[in-house]
C-alpha cells in the first residue's frame, strides 16, 4: 500500500486534484487492455521516439508572442518533448535539458539543479514554470520530475523580453500539462524500479467534462534510498487544472502545482593527500596540491543523522485569454506562490592531516518564501502597406516577500572512514526579511519586409524595489545591515531573418540584458556596494530543413559579455567587479536515413574566461581564468531502430561527453572529462510500453558538478543502473 502525507493546505489541492480520477473510473473499467490478439500486438506502431526532432516547423511554445515556427525565429530555441523524455526514460528535468545543446547540470543539496549553459553557470540561467519565474534558481529551485511536463524549451543567451531582464546563459521553461477539449478521456499512468531502491510512479488523466470545460489531473511520487549510505530521498508534484471555454475567442485556466519534496543528505566526499589515500581515485580530478579522492570513502555519509533538505511548494495561477477582434489577443494571469524550505545539515568535509579525521561544520537555513503578481500581455496583427506587423507588449507586476533564517552552530570531527553522524545541535537563528517590487513593461514586434526578409525589435523597462532588514539572534535590528534600494534596468534587442528556400533560413540576433535581483541580493549587507550586471549577446545562425534526406540541422555562433560581475563568494558575501565573456559554437542534427532508423547529435564548443576579475573576499586573481563548471565541449548522440525483427520493439541509446572542468576560480581543482553510455529496449503493445534502460553502462566514475562553495570536497556521480519501467495509457 502507498500511503501520501501531505502538510496543511496541501490536504485540499490533492481532493481537487484525486477529483477527475473518480470520475474517469468508469471510462477505465471500459478499457479492455489484455483482449488483444497475438497477431494485433504484433502489428501495431511505437509511438515514442528515442531520437528527438529539432522541431524547426512546430510553434515553440515560449518566447514566442508572434506564433512563428521555429525556423523563423531569429535566436535559438531547444525543445524536448513528452515522447522524448518518455521513450529514453528521462525522468528528471535535469536529465532531460542535458540532452540539448551544450548544457550540463548538476544536483547539489545546497542549490538544487543547477545549470551551465553558454559559458555562465547558477543564477545566469533563468528557470521558469509554465513561463512565470519566481525567482533566482539558486534559492529557489527544486529537482522536478518531467512526468508532469508536457515539454522543456531551452531559450540559449538574453534573447527573450517576456520574461524579465535577459540573464546571459538564457531560459529553461518547464511546460506543465493543460485539459485538452477535443480530446476523449484518457488515462496515462506508469510505474519504475530501479537500483538503489529507487521507485517511482505517476498517474495523469485528460477528463472532457463538457463541449466547454475540461480537466487534467497529473500526480508523480518518486523516492529513493540513494547510492551514497543514508541518503534517502523523496517526492511528490501534483499538478491539476480546470478549463472553460464559454466561447471560440474566450477561455478560463485554473491551475494548481503542489510540489513536497526531501534532497539526499549526499553533500560530497572530502579531499585528502595523496600519501594518506590507499585507493586514489585519480583518474577523475586533479589537484595543484596532489589532493585526491579515496575509493573507500566514495559510498560513506558525513552529514549528521537529523540532517535536512526539504521543501514543500504550493503555485496558483488564473489566466484569462480572449480574442477580441481577429487582430487582437490578450492574455492575463494571476499567480501566487507559497513554499517553505529547510536546510540543517553538517555541509562541509575538510580532512586534517594533522588529526586524520574530517572536520565538519554546520549551517541551517529556513525559507519562508510568498511570491504573487499578474501578468498582462497582448499582441496586436496589422498590415504597413504590403508588409504585415506584430506588436507585442506586457504590462506586470510581481512581489516577493522572503524571509530568511539562517545560523552556524559550532562543527565537529568524524573519522574519514567510519564517521558517526552525530546530532545537529541547538538553533540560533539571524532573522533577514526581504522584500522585492518589480514593475516591468516591454514592446516586441516583428516587421514582414518581403516573403522571405523578417525583422525584430523590442525594449522592456523594469522598476524593482528591494527593501533588506537584518536581525541578530536576540531579535534586534541591525541598523547598519539594512537598507533600500531602487534598480530601473533598460534592456533591448534587434534580430533578422532571411528564408533563402523552404529548406534554409539564415538570422542574426543583438540583445542586451541584466541580472535580476537574485539570491545575490537577498543576501547582501548595506556596506556592500552592488549594482546589476549588464550583459550584451551577438548571435548569428542557419536553421535548415532537409526532406531528401529527413534531417534537421541547427547552427550557431555566439559572444556574450556580461560585465559588473555580482558574485556571491561565501554563504553571506558578495563582490561586484570584473567581465566574464564567452564565445562558442553550437550545432544540431537529426536524421531518419530509414523509416525505422534515427540518428541525432549535438555538439557545443565554449571559450570563457574572466577577463578581469579579483575575488574581492579572498583576494584570488581570477583574471584569465576559466568560470567553475564550463567544459569546451559537451557533446550527445542518440540512436533508435524500431519495429526490430517486425516486432513492435525499439532500442536505442546514446552517448555523452563532456569535457575536463575547473572546480574553482583559481583553476587549481580540475574535474577530468567523462563519457557515460546509456541503452535501453522498449517493447510497446496497443496501450503499454515495457522499457528496460541501462545508465551509465560502463560504469564511468566522474563528478558531474563543482559546488563553489564547499572547495575541499567533490560530489561523485551515480555507478551504473538499471531501470524497469511500465507505462500504460488508454
């Protein structure tokens, strides 16, 4: 029996959300899915395709007021769909945005999937749900399941105004699944077991309730006792929405997106001397200092037994859109965000050679995070003479109200071999409310010169208001500490495009943009000077469609500069100084040579460096430097071959390289390059589809990810799984 607690007002969201799966109950009893006879299982289609397109005719769904297809968008835009995810058994949001171009992610407890996309890593890449970001991914973002994801767009550099102040790495927006009206009652539902006792399933249903209304009702749980000793882990994301459309050019969507999850207490194994190590793990780092990793500490846990992790988030969101006149349509959505987060952990490992043992520390942090706002955006279709004219434009107001515990309560030390977790110990809480006013405006619009010549331009104007307050333990107000502030960023950008054929178009994009207020500025004192960072991206890039030959393929060149660097440095510090610029190359493809045989592959080429920079907190000269967590190249390849042997079974994989990376500003810590292989083979009947997938076949030791702020440890990445998995929709 699966028995789900959920905490206070999440009791009433999960009756909303169980309410659709009573009524398709008997649509359910009505599916007969075993009656099938041996020569109907074997004649049927696979559905899921292993091997992705690049979508280059579909219409993306983000940062795209004006409805263009892909090809006629002049910056780029990754898309990964449900079939995707589904067939390569992509269960993680971070799994899945590392199969796009030049991405790598990682999974630290202190900052949750994290991105590094186009040379700039943490807060540079905006993360967004269902288009509305509630602030900086480094405080706010959760590991996310993609079972309740229609899709994932990855929008590369600032070249989006819809969604803020442009960051330089670019947007990920997850795409939740919405009722369809046109669509019969279905039900999907799945189930996974995997190494490590890790179990997952999830439940989705489509519910017409009328030729005006419909509903969607998508629950996922997973959990997991994790590879590394007493790291178990969990959780659940049940999203539900109602729709009502009363007329052809008017619709009501309600939406709800309840999220409760605990992190693996994992938070990395420490550094130590060469000399003192017995099974040296060198191939995967190298030290300035002849430090390594040991094999026998790879699986053992130095976090304290009362250790947390976790989070519980509840989204609300109305929106209202209506066609007015056949050139005109308007949208507004009303939001409001509730989550409280908790971190108590010992979080940092450093080994002392004089005592051999792991001196640990310990750091607690409580969030209490409101966010809440409204969003009106229109876009209105008219002719200039012969040439036709969108305008695009928004109007929105957000605020944000966050409230910060935080302490660091005296440490300890473990043996490095055989640590006793030990207890947290007392509480004494610092108190930092903070409280963010954003006004925001932007125009975008797109001018048809000829048939095949397009032009773009836009602007956004942005007020923010942020207001800081800190309090030592006793609860006194730190006058000094606290402070206001006023930012009124500009941000604006030009782009073209030229559709030399059907097959090829070619486009160039200038934009500008600055980093947000972000957990940066959440943490910041009223002596530390700060401004925004301003950035600056050129692109140029070819789109093209090949159908002699069934492939997509997807070009791109890029320099980006983000200057004024605000960086934080430690759990409360930051500086702001310095350039970071990056330059690169990205390519896409994919190809059916067969109609049963896919190929695809990405490639990414990254040069980044700090032009000038000195940590202001340490005194590193970072001048020249490589940024932490950007490899020079990352690459993916995917093959699939269905109806195997005329069998109604597909296998495929794929390959992944990513190559070495700094683990610090000073490049002394060097994570070494890896490759990692995954297979898989799906057998798909009428209604089911059995999956078995392999991860990380060759078992390849590597880190995946360097958490800036705990220098003296790594977190090593998952040994080789097996999954088994079951998915049945009718």
């Amino acid at each position: 029996m699966i028995k789900i607690k959920l905490r206070g007002a999440s009791q009433p969201l999960l009756l909303l959300c169980m309410w659709p799966l009573a009524a398709s109950i008997q649509a359910a009893e009505n599916a007969d899915l075993f009656e099938m006879s041996l020569d109907e299982l074997l004649n049927v289609d696979l559905t899921g395709s292993a091997v992705r397109d690049l979508n280059l005719e579909t219409t993306p769904a983000s940062a795209n007021p004006f409805n263009l297809s892909a090809q006629h968008l002049p910056f780029s835009i990754d898309v990964i769909e449900r079939k995707t995810m589904r067939a390569r058994g992509l269960t993680s949001v971070t799994g899945a945005v590392e199969n796009l171009v030049g991405v790598i992610s990682g999974e630290s407890p202190a900052e949750p999937s994290s991105f590094a996309m186009r040379g700039f890593i943490r807060d540079s890449v905006s993360v967004l749900r269902d288009g509305i970001k509630l602030g900086p991914a480094s405080m706010t973002m959760r590991p996310h399941n993609t079972f309740n994801l229609q899709q994932i767009d990855v929008i590369k550099g600032p070249a989006t105004l819809q969604y803020g102040q442009g960051t330089a790495s670019g947007v990920i927006n997850m795409v939740t699944r919405k009722p369809q009206l046109d669509a019969p009652t279905s039900t999907e539902a799945f189930v996974s077991q995997s190494r490590f006792d890790t179990r997952e399933w999830g439940i989705g249903i489509n519910l017409p309730v009328s030729a005006q209304s419909a509903a969607r009702v998508d629950i996922n749980k997973a959990q997991s006792d994790g590879w590394v000793d007493q790291t178990h882990a969990h959780s659940l994301n049940a999203t539900t929405s109602l729709l009502w459309q009363p007329a052809p050019d008017l619709s009501w969507l309600l939406s709800f997106d309840y999220l409760e999850d605990d992190l693996p207490a994992y938070w990395g194994t420490p550094f130590i001397p060469l000399q003192s190590a017995q099974q040296p793990m060198d191939d995967i780092v190298a030290t300035n200092d002849s430090r390594v990793l040991d094999q026998r500490t790879r699986y053992l846990n130095y976090n304290v037994e009362d250790s947390r992790s976790d989070s519980e988030h509840l989204w609300f969101r109305l929106s209202i859109n209506w066609q007015p006149t056949g050139s005109l349509s308007l949208t507004n959505t009303l939001f409001h965000f509730k989550a409280d987060r908790a971190w108590q952990n010992a979080e940092s490992y450093v080994f002392n050679p004089v005592t051999g043992l792991v001196d640990r520390d310990r750091f607690f942090v409580f969030h209490d995070h409101i966010f809440y706002g409204n969003q009106f955006e229109g876009v209105y279709r008219h002719q200039i003479g012969r040439m036709q004219h969108q305008l695009a434009f928004g109007l929105e107001f957000k605020a944000t109200d966050f409230s910060r515990e935080r302490g660091f309560p005296a440490g300890d030390s473990v043996s490095l071999f055989e640590p006793v977790a030990g207890q947290f110990g007392a509480l004494d809480k610092h108190l930092s409310p903070t409280d963010i006013q954003q006004w925001g405006v932007y125009v975008n619009n797109t001018l048809s010169v000829t048939p095949n010549w397009r032009l773009f331009g836009g602007l956004r104007r942005d007020h923010i208001k942020l207001d800081r307050d800190n309090y030592d333990d006793s609860g006194t107000f730190l006058v000094d500490e606290s402070f206001e502030r006023t930012f009124t960023p500009l941000a604006y950008q030009l782009g073209a495009t030229y559709q030399f054929n059907e097959s090829l178009s070619l486009y160039t994009h200038w934009s500008t943009g600055h980093d947000p207020v972000g957990s940066n500025i959440y943490l910041v004192n009223a002596n530390e000077n700060f401004d925004f960072t301003d950035i600056r991206q050129y692109e140029v890039g070819a789109k093209a469609i090949l159908p002699a030959w069934h492939s997509e393929l997807t070009a791109a060149w890029y320099d980006i500069a983000r200057r004024n660097i605000l960086l934080l440095t430690s759990h409360d510090t930051v500086g702001n100084s310095g350039t970071h610029v990056a330059r690169g190359l990205e390519l896409a493809i994919t190809s059916q040579p067969t109609p049963h045989f896919r190929i695809g592959g990405n490639i990414a080429y990254t040069k980044a460096s700090y032009e000038s920079f000195v940590d202001p907190d340490f005194g590193v000269n970072a001048s020249g430097h490589t940024p932490p967590n950007v490899p020079k190249i990352v690459a993916n390849a995917w093959f699939s071959w269905d109806q195997v042997l005329s069998l109604p079974l597909e296998i495929g994989g794929g390959i992944r390289h990513v190559s070495d990376r700094y683990a610090n500003f000073q490049n002394s810590v060097t994570f070494k390059r890896y490759e990692t292989l995954t297979l898989f083979a799906a057998y798909q009947f009428e209604h089911s589809r059995f999956n078995l997938s392999v991860r990380n076949l060759l078992n390849e030791e590597y880190v995946p990810w360097a958490d800036i702020f705990y220098p003296e440890q790594a977190a090593i990445a998952a040994p080789r799984t097996v999954e088994l998995s079951v998915h049945i929709s009718y």
